[in-house]
C-alpha cells in the first residue's frame, strides 16, 4: 500500500503547481523542452515503477517499449503512410503485444534470472533496430515530421506541446494510482512480499505479474509515442541497456514505494543529464557512478519515506542455500 | 557447401571466445549468486590492456597474460570492497556491477579514444590451413583450441581438484558448506578473480577477430547472458554447447541474413525458456 | 456417501536422494479433527506442504473432495475450498490487520484482478475482514500493523485469514507454537469453536491440547505413518513410545 506523507503530498502539490504555472514564468523555449523531456520521463519512470516499486520485479529491459513505440509510431506515420490517429494505436497496440511476449518469457524465471532475461531481450532489440537499416535506418535512426496537431492545434509550439505531455502524465498517474490501489493492484503488492502466502490464498501469481508487466509495457509505450513526437527521431539508442538503466536510476533515484517517486527521479536525471552534457562528455560515467553511490549508501532513494528498495534488494532469489525447500516457483504441468 | 564450412568455423571460433567470457560469468554467477554486470566491460578492459601493451612492445603472448592479471587485480578489489559489503543482496549487487560496467565502459573510451582498434594477430598464427579448395584461418583454429583446452582445464579443476570440490560444495550448498569448513569468503575472491581473468584474457585473445571498440562490452554482454540462459546455470557443458550453438547460429545468420542476425537470436531464447526454463544442461530454475 | 475430504494414496516425496515422505496413505472424512504427531523431521511439515500444493509428489496421488489435486497449483486447490496456516510467520508485516484479512478474502473473489476499482470502497469486504478479527478476538487491534503486534496476536491472525476464506479442509500447521498458557487456551477455544462440518489436520506438538482436540491421530516416523487410531489406541500403541524415545 502507499504511504504519502503529508510532507510529500505538499512538495508535489507545489511541483505539480510549478509544473502548470512554468511556461507562464520561464521566458525560454529550452526550458520548455526540458521540463517537457521531464514529463516524458516520468511516464515511462511510473510505468518501471509499477514493475520495481509494486512488483518487486526489477527489469532491465524497459527501454524496449519505449523505443518500439517510438520506431512504430514513426515509420507508421511517416514511412508507411498510417493517420496520425491510426499510427499512434497501432503503436501502442503492437508494443503492448510485445509486452505481453515478453512478460511470458521473462516471467519464466523470478529475480536475477527476471532480470536477465529482460536484459538479454532489450539488447536483442538493440541489435536488431541496429542491424536491420533497411527497416530501421540503422545507426542513423529513423526520422519524420510525426507531431500532430490534433483539433488544428499546432503541436510543434514548444509551450502547447508540454501541456500536450502534461494531460498524458495526468493520466498516467490517475490510473496508475487507481491501478495501486485496486485489487489488482493490491495483488501485486501482496505478491511482492509474500508470493507464497498470496499462492495459499488463491492467487495466481504467476498471471498477476504478467498482467501487470503488460500494464506496465503499455505506459512505456505512451511514454515512447510522446518520444517520438517531441523528437520525431528515434535511434537505436533509445533502445540500448543505458537507456532502461536510466529509467532504472530514475525509480531508484525517486524512491520506489511512492506514486510520486519516479517523477521526482525523472526530473533529477534528466536536468542531470542535460546539465552534464553541457559541460561533459562524460555522461556514461557519471550515470554508473551515481548507480553505485546509491546502491551501495542510499538505497531508499532520494525521495523520503520509501524502504522498499532495501527490501526488494535483500530478497535472496532462487539460492539454493536459502531455500529450504526447493522452488516455490515449480509450476506443476 | 564451402559456405558452410567456412561460416561453421567462423561460427565456432566465435563460439569459442563466447565461452571464455561465458565461462567466467557462469562460474561467479554459480557460486556467488552475482550475475556479474560488469563482465562484457571486463572483457573490452582486458582487450585494451592488452593493447597497449602490445603498443609497447611486448609479445601476444605475454599481453595475453597481462590482460588477464590486470583484470584479475580489478575483480578482487571490486569483489572485496564494493560486492562483499552487499553481501546477501543479490539485486543490489547486480545493479552495483551494472554501475561499474558504465565507469570502465565510459574510462576507456576516455583512454582509448572512440576509434575501433584491430588487435594484431601474433605472427606465428597468421595464415591459413589450406584443404582442397578451402582456407582455415589459422588463429580461428586456435582460438577454438583454447577453447576446448579451456574447457577440459576447468572441467579437472572443478571435478578432479580440491579447489573445486570445495567451488562445488559451495554450489551446491553454500551454508553447508562454510559449516563444514571451507572458506567461502576465500573461494569467493578466487573465483570472482578467475572469472575476470578469463573476460581479460578471452578479450585479449579475442582482438585479432573483433577488434576492439566501445560498445564490445554492450555486443558480448548478452550474448553470455542468452548462453547461460540456454546452458543452464552451473554447468560447464551448457555453457560450452551453448557458446557453440549462439557463435554458429550468429556467424550464419550474419552471413545470411544480415540485417536480421539478431532476429536468430532470439529463438534459441524463447525456445529454450518456453520449454526448459532449467537451460539444457542446468540442475536449477534461473 | 459423500467423499472423504482428503484422500492420499503411496504418496512419496524425494528431496535429492532424502525421502521425506514414504508411501504414506491416509483417509481424512469430511468433518473429521485429525492430529498428525511425530519427533522433528518425521515428515509432517513436508506431508502438509505435498497436500498444500507447494511442491508435487515424487509419486502418489492426492484427491481432496474426490477430485485429484495432484497435479493442481496451489491456488487451485485453494479454489476448491483448502486453507493453511504456517509456522513461520508469513504475513503482511508492513500492513494493518484488517488489510492482512481482507487479501485473505480477497483471493476468491475477482476482485483480485480488476485493476481500476479501489478496495478501499469495497465496504462489504473490509465489513466482513473485521466480522473475522473479531471472531478471534482481534479486533480491537484492526488498524494496528502486523509489525506492531505480539506473537501470540499473529498467530491468531493466522488463524483468522485462513477460516476467513471459509475454507471446507483447513490444515493448521503447529498453531500453538511459541504461546503463552493463556494464548494457548485462547487458540484452544477458537478452534474448538470452528464449526463441525470444516474437516481440519492439525501438526501440533502440545500434547494435551492436541489429543483432547483430535478424533483421530497420525504417527509419523521417518517419512512413513507408523501407528495411526483414536487417542486410545495411538497412546496404548508401542510403536508410538518408540517413536518418542527411542524404545
């Protein structure tokens, strides 16, 4: 269950009141664009979330729904002729298929083998939007004007654009809010900490999770769609492993137990990254840095309030010393 | 018909270097319970070590072993200081290893430059092995050598050593096994130490083929992880067969198809994990 | 004539080469209080966990109400109206007490996996997770969080999320564990309180508890049941003293 203190309920009623107000008292559009990249981010961070933070399941491999979705919605659009309206469904749709294939492989395992396999499957991705130039352009990506402008809004104004994301975000974080606090939701969380009990109590665990992973694959799918409309580009970077430990960072970074979390995690690695890449190359290793200096010294995050990640890290999966019986996860055929 | 032939030596010669650096990792991930992020950049580290020792004049073979022991030195300090202390929190220490892949990843495009940088090949392995119509490249033959060498060395080393009785206690069992006597903390910095030395050798070793460049450590990364995933976890034979069967079914998609090399990939994966998620030859569920 | 509540026939359970559990049958009718005994390691914990699901047999068949379970999940056999307790303590130590009920409940409902509607609304569920606390007698410690409270109240709690599913076979495994004389006599009463028709195995070490409360006992040793018939017999039996000193 989450526990918003009232503290935390404050601070992001003032961020979120900033958020609104910001164009109003920002005079540059780079600001705009950042706090837009920020939005963006925070989707797919809450949508990691629901995985790490709700679920206990740490994967390695989000970028890949963010980055299909992306790689769709523009050659849709731009390169096979789709609507506007056509192309963004038929991303969607196709990346949250995608997501329920890769629930079902990587559920086939829990914890380190979880994250291995979402690893494994994530940069098979990567080479494949690598490799196939001719689908993908390869190492130059894929570009096209994909912005819409729905009702003749003209979305490549900067300002309209992030109250575009910003209605997205809102929705993002209503029903992923509803999701935490419906009994699916709660089935998740109930999984998370005692599988075993919740399997003796009639739940299907295994089912759980994978629904809950495909939930997850469809907001990183939002989150993509709205990438490629501000960047109307996408590489094969977007679906590269730094790509999903970003992501990673930004729930660890925000703290994992809250709704909050991920946005506030979102915002630091971005205007992190943006302010870096401003003074240095050095981006790579700042990110691995700050990973260790966490795990090793914060690993409740930045956001307060949050112990779920020290949980979630002290959980022994699959040792065999630390079983006493063996293999919980043994589904009978 | 040569292409085969051709493309199945590539395919095994690649296998082969798959299973030095697969090897390591299924060996610290065995015993330790580390799925060792950090591998694929421990391999690119060796391989520019190895480099630059070259570029200063000392033999391959000589490189070869500097590699090794450089990331050898790497992997104690980076066992004993940072993983130790996370002891019992296996996902703490995945994304610690994760973290650290950056930092070396990003610390040798800092000291190497971005350039792709072939290794040369020791003079005495250049050339090829010429049967009727058909030239083996020498090197591919021995790379595949070492690898069975390799192989057949750890296999003693775990069944017929007292070193590996006591990695295979620890296995099988690992509080049993401390209970019993056996150092683990010791086993574990050996182990972890062996692990990094094979990445840094395989990487040196591995120069004269792929060369080295950034992103070596994010190509070779994966490629372990789907070896261990279709090898199985503990075992050495699955992690032989299955280096094999990925450098095969890489080196002929690459020829193939190349646009869709990495497609192939994913099969083995998703056939193995959807029916024998244990890998072929594992005793244990991932 | 209605089928037993539990049926076990040659059920065999290897753990790499140890057999936990030898060729063990047995016959539970519905409404039967039957009392596995036995010394540590006599198998109980194991025979549980092969009926509960968590594992399956080696070899052997498992019918619960007739249908064979052997090959079901867990949760399926839940489904079939099956509930535990455990000796470790497995519950929701950073949530409330009702909330730790209301999951209970929750799993048989579909509720389960509708992911829009929030439980807090869910008026009747929290009504009757409350109605279960107080049937144990831990409802005035409903919003309290499971961290907070004493042993002798979590296992109650226990006790509370497994009859809250109403189940028709409830295993209890062990639920004196760890209490005080006045504990015990608490458990003892909401136990005897459980209606008839709920057919429940116990393993349980107290013994005088144990034997008032059972119809019929099981020994066990070493994986195999040894003496098994009404309080009578088992404590007449030689074999069971056997079992229990060694001679």
């Amino acid at each position: 269950m989450t526990r918003t203190s009232r503290a935390q309920m404050v601070l992001s009623l003032v961020a979120i009141a900033a958020l609104v107000a910001m164009p109003w008292l920002v005079t540059s559009d780079y600001y705009v664009n950042i706090a837009t990249q920020i939005v963006i981010a925070a989707i797919l961070a809450m949508s990691l979330n629901v995985l790490v933070g709700f679920g206990g399941m740490i994967s390695l491999g989000h970028a890949s729904y963010l980055g299909v979705a992306a790689y769709l919605t523009i050659y849709l659009t731009s390169h096979a002729g789709f609507g506007p309206l056509a192309g963004a469904l038929a991303a969607i749709a196709a990346t949250t298929v995608l997501a329920m294939l890769f629930g079902y492989l990587a559920l086939r395992a829990s914890g380190l083998g979880f994250l291995m396999i979402t690893l494994a499957l994530g940069q098979i991705l990567w080479g494949i939007a690598y490799r196939w130039a001719s689908l993908t352009g390869g190492d130059n990506g894929l570009g096209g004007p994909v912005r819409p402008h729905p009702f003749g809004v003209d979305l490549m104004n900067p300002t309209a654009f992030f109250y575009f994301t910003l209605i997205f975000l809102a929705a993002a974080f209503w029903l992923i809010s509803r999701f935490v606090q419906s009994g699916l939701g709660q089935s998740l969380q109930g999984t998370r900490d005692q599988p075993r009990r919740m399997r003796a109590l009639g739940y299907n665990v295994w089912l759980i999770q994978w629904l809950s992973f495909v939930f997850a694959g469809f907001w990183g799918a939002i989150a993509g769609l709205l990438y490629a409309y501000y960047n109307q580009f996408v590489s094969p970077q977007t679906l590269h492993l730094t790509t999903s430990a970003e992501a990673l960072l930004m729930v660890i970074a925000g703290g994992t137990g809250t709704l909050f979390g991920p946005i506030v995690g979102a915002a630091l690695v971005v205007i992190l990254k943006n302010v870096v890449s401003a003074y240095i190359t050095r981006w790579l290793m700042l990110l691995g840095i700050i990973f260790v200096t966490i795990v090793m010294f914060m690993p409740e995050g930045l956001v307060p309030g949050t112990r779920r990640l020290r949980g979630i890290m002290r959980k022994s999966q699959g040792s065999p010393t630390t079983q006493a019986l063996p293999v919980t996860e043994e589904r009978p055929t | 018909m040569n292409f085969w032939v051709i493309q199945g030596l590539n395919g095994l010669a690649f296998g082969s270097l798959l299973f030095i650096l697969a090897s390591g990792f299924s060996l610290i991930f065995g015993l330790m319970r580390i799925v060792n992020l950090s591998h694929g950049a421990y391999f690119m580290l060796g391989a520019y070590v190895g480099l630059s020792a070259i570029d200063a004049g000392v033999n391959f073979w000589l490189a070869i072993l500097i590699g090794g022991v450089a990331i050898a030195v790497l992997g104690a300090i980076i066992e004993r200081f940072i993983l130790r202390r996370l002891s019992g929190q296996p996902l703490a220490q995945v994304l610690v290893t994760l973290g650290i892949a950056f930092i070396i990843a990003d610390a040798c495009v800092w000291m190497w430059t971005g350039d792709p940088r072939p290794v040369p090949m020791p003079s005495e392995l250049t050339g090829a092995f010429r049967v009727q119509h058909l030239a083996f490249p020498i090197y591919r033959l021995f790379v595949i050598g070492v690898a069975f060498t390799l192989a057949a060395a750890l296999w003693f080393l775990l069944e017929r050593s007292r070193l590996g009785a006591r990695i295979r206690a620890g296995v099988d069992d690992l509080s049993m096994a401390r209970a019993m006597g056996i150092r683990t903390s010791i086993l574990f910095s050996v182990v972890f130490c062996l692990g990094s030395a094979l990445a840094g050798a395989g990487g040196v070793l591995a120069g004269p083929i792929l060369s080295v460049y950034p992103g070596l450590d994010t190509d070779m990364l994966p490629l372990a992880l789907v070896v261990v995933i279709l090898g199985g976890i503990g075992s050495l034979l699955g992690a032989l067969i299955g280096s094999l069967i990925i450098g095969l079914i890489y080196s002929y998609g690459q020829a193939l198809f190349p646009d869709l090399a990495y497609v192939i990939l994913f099969l083995p994966m998703v056939l193995v994990l959807t029916l024998r998620p244990t890998g072929l030859f594992g005793r244990q569920a991932i | 004539m209605t089928a037993p509540a539990l049926e076990i026939t040659g059920l065999h359970r290897l753990f790499g080469g140890l057999p936990a559990v030898r060729d063990v049958s047995m016959q539970v009718p519905a409404g039967e209080r039957r009392l596995l005994l036995g010394p540590n390691g006599a198998g109980k914990t194991t025979l549980f966990n092969l009926i509960a699901g968590d594992f399956p047999p080696s070899r052997g068949e498992i019918r619960i109400f007739g249908q064979n379970v052997t090959k079901k999940t867990a949760e399926q056999r839940t489904h079939l109206g099956m509930a535990r307790t455990y000796q470790i303590i497995t519950l929701f130590a950073a949530n409330t007490l009702l909330h730790n009920v209301v999951i209970s409940l929750m799993g048989l409902r579909t509720l389960r996996f509708n992911p829009l509607s929030d439980i807090r609304r869910q008026k009747t569920l929290w009504e009757e997770a409350r109605a279960t606390l107080a049937v144990v007698g831990l409802e005035h410690l409903a919003d309290r969080r499971v961290a907070d409270t004493s042993y002798g109240e979590r296992r109650r709690l226990e006790i509370a999320m497994a009859i809250a599913q109403k189940p028709k076979l409830l295993l209890l495994d062990e639920p004196l564990a760890g209490l005080s004389a006045d504990e015990r006599r608490d458990v003892q009463h909401l136990l005897q309180a459980i209606p008839r028709d709920v057919t429940i195995i116990m393993i349980e070490h107290d013994m005088d508890v144990a034997l008032a409360f059972a119809d019929v006992i099981t020994v066990m040793h070493r994986g195999r049941i040894v003496v098994e018939g009404n309080r009578a017999d088992v404590v007449a039996d030689p074999k069971t003293r056997e079992v229990y000193l060694g001679h």
